[in-house]
C-alpha cells in the first residue's frame, strides 16, 4: 500500500463517521510528508516543537499543524507564530504560556484539554476535576480558544479497556457540551491512533490521530 491509498482510505473512513484525519508524521522526512499533502492531505501531527517547525519551514504554507504530544512550556515560543491546533494541554502554566506566546503573535490558538483516562501512571493528563478546573480559568485566557478534549487509551490488546476509557471521555465531553460557554465550544474530540481509532470511531471521535497505520513503523 502506497501513503497515497493509505491516506485516501483513513480519510474516506474516517469521514464517513464525521471525524478528520490528523496524519501524523513525527520522525518521518518531508518526502513522505508530501506524499501524504499530494493526495490531498492537510492536517498534520507532530510531538515535538523544534521537528514540527522545520516541517513547517519547509513545506507548503496550508498546512495545518497540530502539536499532540506533551509540550514543555519553554517550547511554546517555537510554535506560536504558525501552530494549528495544541492537543495536550495539561496544566494552567501551559495553558497561560501558550495564551502569552499567542498574544506576542496576535493569533488565537486552539487547545484541547487532555484528559488522564490511561490506567498507566506515564501518561500525561488531567483528572477529571482537574480538567473542569482548567477548563473555568482558562477562558478568562483570550488568545487560546478551547475546542474540546484529548485522550490516550492504554496501550493493550484488551478492547473492552480502551472502549471503557474511551466510554469515559465521551461522557465528559458530551456533558461539557451541554453546558454553553462563549469562551469554549466543545466541538473537538481526540481520540483514536492506529491501533485502536476504530473503538475511538463508534465513541465520537471527531480527529483521530493516525501515524503508523499510514507511514509504517517509525
Ligand atoms: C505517535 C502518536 C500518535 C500516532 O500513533 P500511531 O500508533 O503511530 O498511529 C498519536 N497520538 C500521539 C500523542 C502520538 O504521540
């Protein structure tokens, strides 16, 4: 399978449950990348700051890139004048940095909250009451717009696991949905990589995180 058929199969698949396709490329040259663009491609992730913004350098400018891995706030700085969307934010301190480094641009950048629903200890995220919490000092930040929730299930083979961590954010996310706010709207849900997006599908994913699937392994 060549990226090309690859890519147009996710997006049609994907599309057919309303949710986007963020292709992600960390370790992989241009080259693929722009296989990937040519097939009509244009939501990219990458984990870190200085390897998204050589991408972004380098490549063609409608690109929109997606920052999905755990950001240092000293690393903020770098991705502020071009990033898309910031799908990990974890803490108020990240959350503050990203609202300044944006402001220094005149952009307004949009964040997902992450929220911890992986049983190991490793994974970065919110509890849920630290994430309502962030969520109420976060919309007096008015250069970051939130626009939903990201998670990482548990890396296992056990589906009925992930489909209960999954279970688990989107019932968060649809409550937070009812509640109205004008700084926030919850439209976004991250959820779904390779190996488990078709459990993250039936449980709203709305961009789902796809890397090895499309390039091979890394
Ligand atoms: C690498 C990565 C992915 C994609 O993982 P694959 O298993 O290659 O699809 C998704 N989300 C995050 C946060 C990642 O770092």
């Amino acid at each position: 399978m060549s990226i090309k058929n690859n890519i147009l199969l996710f997006q049609r698949e994907l599309g057919a449950h309303g949710c986007r396709l963020v292709a992600v490329t960390k370790t992989h040259p241009p080259e693929m990348i722009m296989e990937a663009y040519d097939a009509g491609q244009r939501i990219f992730g990458e984990n870190k700051a200085q390897e998204m913004t050589q991408k972004w350098e380098a490549l063609p400018k409608d690109i929109e890139w997606h920052m999905i891995g755990h950001l240092q706030t000293n690393k903020v700085k770098y991705i502020a004048p071009y990033v898309s969307m910031i799908h990990a934010v974890d803490s108020l301190k990240l959350a503050e940095e990203i609202n300044k480094q944006a402001a220094r641009h005149a952009r307004v950048i949009r964040c997902l909250l992450q929220l911890h629903i992986a049983e190991e200890e490793s994974k970065f995220g919110l509890n849920q009451d630290e994430l309502e919490a962030l969520l109420k000092e976060a919309v007096n930040l008015p250069h970051i717009r939130i626009k939903g929730l990201m998670g990482m299930a548990t890396l296992t083979s056990d589906e009925k696991q992930v489909e209960h961590e999954f279970n688990t954010i989107e019932t968060l996310f649809k409550s937070l949905q009812k509640e109205s706010h004008s700084q926030y709207e919850m439209t976004e849900l991250s959820i779904g990589m390779s190996g488990d997006y078709k459990i993250a599908l039936r449980h709203g994913s709305t961009l789902a995180r796809i890397g090895s699937a499309i390039f091979g392994s890394r």
